[in-house]
C-alpha cells in the first residue's frame, strides 16, 4: 500500500482504520468475483495468485481472526479512555 497511516486519530473527534484485518472463509473467494481485484492480485503476484492467497487465508484464519479481536479489544479501550 502507498498509504503510510492505516489507523489515524483527528484531534479528539475521530479514528478512522483503513484496512480489513477480519476474515472469513469466503472472504478471498469473495474479493475474486470483482475482475479488477483478482486482475491486480495476479499483476502483482504472478497467475494463480487469488487461489494461493485463498488457501494462505484459510490455513491462517483463526490467528487473523485472534488478532482482529486483540486490535478491536485495545482500540476500543483507548478510545473509552477519553
């Protein structure tokens, strides 16, 4: 991504998180029915790349799915604390 901040706080009014970190096990399968994302996956990681990614994605989900929780958990904590 060229995007340097993911996560991003405006003075004490807002957050803002510019990113998917929770996954199901459609949510690959999902993205590859937009021709535009699986074309872009497959420019940057050669043929076949959606296919990979899924399967990366499936023998990864319940650790991506932890820390999805983890971040949820502490951002939700920090912004209680204002």
């Amino acid at each position: 991504s060229t995007t340097k901040y993911q996560i991003f706080k405006y003075k004490n009014n807002a957050y803002g998180i510019q990113f998917h970190i929770e996954i199901k096990d459609t949510t690959v399968n999902d993205w590859g029915c937009v021709p535009e994302y699986k074309i872009a996956l497959e420019k940057q990681l050669g043929s076949g790349a959606l296919e990979k990614f899924d399967l990366e994605a499936k023998n990864n989900l319940k650790q991506m799915n932890n820390y999805s929780n983890i971040l949820y958990t502490k951002f939700k904590k920090e912004i209680l604390k204002l």
